[in-house]
C-alpha cells in the first residue's frame, strides 16, 4: 500500500554559505505543493548565509533540526510518507534519526557529488554539510542522535571523496558508486527489495542543469536519476529529502530547474 506524502519545507539556515538554497528549497516546494494539492509543514525562518565553522553552525540549528525531527516523526507516525525540500545536506542532521527509528532495515540511498563522511577530525572546511551522515552513523556525536546503519548506505554518484573521509567510508561499510556504476540494474541488485529513504543533493549532476553550491563535473544526467527512481518501486519508498539547489544561480533559468526538479521527482511520485 502507498501512503500519500506528507510535504516538509525547511527555511531555518542549516550551516548556509550562501543565500540562494532557501530560496530554492522555497520555490520547490511551492511547485510540489501544487502538484501534491496539499500544504507544506514549514520549519524555521531564513537567515543570511555566511562563512562559519561546524562547531558555529550547528549549535545555532539546533532549534531548525528538532523542528525538522519533529516534522518527520509526525508524518511518520500519521502514516504518511515524508517528502522534504531542504537547504543544505546538514538539515538531515534532524531527520535521519528519525530514520533509524522508526524505519532500521530502510536502506539509505545518499544521492550525492559527496560522501558528506567527514568527521570534526577529518574535516578541512569545517563545513557542517559534508559530516553529516557521518554523525548519523554514529562516527561523532551532532548532539541530534545517529543510529543509522552505515553498511545500509549507498551513496550514488559520489566523485568528490577526500582521502580521510574515503578511508572512513570503506571502514564502515558504506558503498560507494561512480556516477558510472550508478545504473537502476546496479542500484536495485543493492537495494534487494529492502526499503528505502531517499536523499538527493543536487550537484549529483553534472553542472549546467540544476545550480547548487559546490559543483563537480563528470555527474550524472537528470534522466539517469530520474531512471534510479523509476526503478524504485513507490510502496517500498519511506521518505524523500530533496536539498542544495540554489536559487538565483544566473547560468540556469530558476524557472527551469524548478520544472527540471519536478519532472525528475515524478517518478517517485507516480
């Protein structure tokens, strides 16, 4: 059985460099609700972006991220299926958690350029968005729960890995796949059947179609992401986070990517 989805909009800065992603999350979401006909549960208000260190940024999330668990806790036990349109990747710092919870043999598809597996030790930007499921899986504490099984985790697309946090990756278990071995015959071989949460930064892509902050060539096309979710089947998706297409980007129309994100989610909700 297919529940229907519960439409989650975070607008509370999550560690933002720039101000283009709440922006985005904003236009997304108002194009998803349209489509859905229902009304997004909002989280946060917006904020500047700017330039600061993780052990900055995340204590000044901390009211966004319960907000974000707390948003996802109850489309979960409502019975419905999360659909979350955030910022940045480090606003699943208050929704994996959740994940783990309530969904613990969920396989977490991690949609990325990024392993986002750096820790307070390996990290050289000090940016809180490329520890993230790092933290989640229990590497180092956030403050806002892990439990998130790293031999679960399927990052796809991933190119952009730093030595350390490569190291990381392989230890715990995570699978990695190049844009190359990110195919939906690959992807579902992974998954076998098993449940699974979604997650997508948009600078998977390969740049030029939809903007986001931190771009790495060689990524995948809009159609290849669209065929990894066609091949998912609907009933065993548990939640979907949609996150880092930035807003104002002049290279791309916003109209556009907007309509590019839409199209491409369709597929998981057919």
């Amino acid at each position: 059985m297919t529940r229907p989805f519960a439409l989650i909009l975070n607008q509370g800065r999550v560690a933002d460099r720039t101000d283009g992603a709440l922006v985005g999350a904003r236009r997304v979401a108002d194009a998803l609700s349209s489509l859905l006909r229902r009304e997004p549960v909002v989280v946060g208000t917006p904020e500047p972006g700017r330039l600061d260190d993780w052990s900055v940024a995340l204590p000044e999330a901390s009211d966004t991220l319960a907000g974000l668990r707390a948003a996802v806790q109850e489309a979960i036990t409502g019975e419905t299926t999360p659909l979350l349109v955030t910022n940045t990747c480090a606003a699943s710092l208050g929704t994996l958690p959740s994940v783990a919870e309530h969904h613990p043999d969920a396989v977490v598809l991690w949609i990325d350029a990024h392993g986002d597996f750096n820790t307070p030790d390996t990290t050289d930007s000090g940016y809180l968005g490329g520890m993230v499921l790092a933290a989640a899986c229990g590497l180092w504490d956030s403050g806002h729960g892990a439990g998130i099984d790293p031999r679960q985790v399927i990052v796809v697309g991933g190119r952009d890995i730093d030595p350390a946090e490569g190291e990381l990756l392989a230890g715990a278990g995570v699978t990695v796949l190049s844009p190359a071995e990110s195919t939906p015959e690959r992807l579902s071989a992974l998954i076998a059947g098993r449940p699974v949460w979604i997650h997508v930064d948009w600078d998977v892509l390969e740049p030029g179609y939809i903007p986001a902050a931190y771009r790495v060539g060689d990524g995948l096309l809009p159609h290849q992401v669209a065929a990894l979710f066609a091949a998912i089947p609907v009933a065993d998706v548990r939640g979907v986070e949609l996150a880092e297409f930035e807003a104002g980007d002049a290279e791309v129309p916003e109209r556009v990517s907007v309509e590019l994100i839409v199209e491409t989610v369709q597929h998981l909700l057919r």
